[in-house]
C-alpha cells in the first residue's frame, strides 16, 4: 500500500514538472548606452538581464524628436544588435559581442535585440 503512494506521489511530482512553464530565457548581465535627457544633460541608460528574442526600445531615446543614444556596450553573455531606429527597424543595424562589445560615439542606437 506504501510502496503504490510513493510511486502515485512521484508520477504526480513529475507530471507536474513536466506541465509547468519554463521561464523565457534572458541574457545575463548589463547593456549601458549613454543619451541626452530632454534637458540636455548627458545620462547612462542600462538594461539588467534582459530578454532574449525581444525588441527594446531604449528609455531617453524612443521618440524622434529626441536624440538617439551613443556608446553602447555590450556586458551580457549573448549577442546584442542594435538598430538606429525604433522597435528594431530598418538597415541600420550593428552586432555587439558578448562581454566586451561596444560602440564609439559615432554608433547611434534607439532599439536592441538579445539573441
């Protein structure tokens, strides 16, 4: 009688695991990009951990009639590509390495994807 319990507590255990939803995967580690504020101060914007497979659009920098955001760079453990445009759009567009990926002054960025 002990010995069915068991064995009906462990196929109800893994049933369990098996059915529960698995957490979407996230890069690990911090993306830092450098804007202008809306008062014309110079700030560090940074992501911490973010998701992998899914477009950002970078806080500051979203809207067109601000300034796009400069010098990123990348200290996450996967590929980030940065684009000039909102939600990840258009031709432009440069990959960062992980870890120690990064940009100059010259590479403008509003939007980023993880891989």
């Amino acid at each position: 009688m002990r010995l069915r319990r068991c064995a009906a507590a462990a196929f109800g255990a893994l049933a369990l695991t098996l059915t529960l939803p698995t957490p979407a995967h996230a890069a690990q580690g911090q993306f830092r990009y450098t804007y202008l504020t809306g008062e014309g101060y110079e700030a560090v914007g940074f992501l911490n951990n973010p998701p992998s497979g899914q477009c950002i659009n970078l806080h500051g920098v979203g809207s067109d009639d601000l300034p796009p955001a400069h010098s990123p760079k990348n200290r996450t453990d996967t590929t980030a590509v940065v684009f000039a445009n909102t939600d990840c759009q258009g031709d432009a567009f440069f990959s960062l390495r992980p870890h120690t990926g990064g940009g100059s002054e010259r590479l403008t960025v509003r939007s980023v994807v993880f891989s």
